[in-house]
C-alpha cells in the first residue's frame, strides 16, 4: 500500500518508539498486489484504516517513510484519526492527521524535524475492504 501525505514529524516517546503524524493525508491509498496474482486499486484511506486493528492485529506492517533526502523503515501500529503529538508526546486532536505508534526497524533512526510530502510504503495490505479481495 501506498499513503502520501503534506507533512510528517516523527516524535520520540521515552520507551524508544515515535510517535509519527501525517498531515493531510490523501483521502486515497493505493493497493497492490505482489506476484503470481498482481493487481492494483485505490481505496479510501479512511476504509484502510477502519480495517486496520483487523488485518494487522498484533503483527503491524512494515513501513518505509521516504521524501527527499529521508528514508527510513519502521513498524506502523495504533492509527489514530485526527490526532497529532505535540513536543513533549502527548497526543492531542488536531483535525486531518493521522497518528500511528512508530517503532524503528534495526539499525534505523527516524529524522528530527518536519518532513515535507513524504510517501509512506506499507509492507502488507488488507486482504479484502469493502468486500474487495485482495489475495
């Protein structure tokens, strides 16, 4: 799956995952499908998250968060609508924003400061939305 967003801001929280915020999100996330069986869709980006505590329920996907200059893998989990964290972690509303629980992968460390339109890579992608199978 394949999310854009205009901004997003990573902020460390004292346990060693982030908190990460996308700020206007794009209301469409585009699927695919890896080999044999390869398909592609758009689906709304508020129907993937409503089915994301099912689909990835204890096992969150892979993530690679890229923009120019900036590349870096982690797992996404915890999607919040409308929600952002401030300096100090707390996560407070803040319409159109989307928040996961970031946790890096090994080896990686995400970036200090704002991320201007940065294009978020899922690992994995729900097996059906709104009926639609996917694999």
């Amino acid at each position: 799956m394949v999310m854009k967003s205009e901004q997003a801001q990573f902020v460390e929280a004292t346990n060693g995952d982030y908190t990460l915020t996308l700020t206007d999100v794009d209301p469409v996330t585009l699927a695919f499908t890896d080999r044999p069986e390869r398909t592609a869709g758009t689906w709304d980006t508020a129907v993937v998250l409503d089915y994301w505590a099912s689909e990835f329920d204890g096992d969150p996907p892979n993530a690679a968060v890229t923009a120019d200059g900036v590349g870096v893998a982690v797992t996404l989990s915890e999607p919040r609508v409308g929600m952002s964290a401030r300096t100090d972690g707390a996560v407070t509303p803040n319409a159109g924003a989307i928040t996961f629980t970031a946790t890096p992968l090994p080896g990686q460390v995400p970036p200090a400061g704002t991320i201007n339109q940065p294009t978020i890579f899922l690992d994995a992608m729900p097996t059906s939305v709104n009926g639609q199978v996917t694999d």
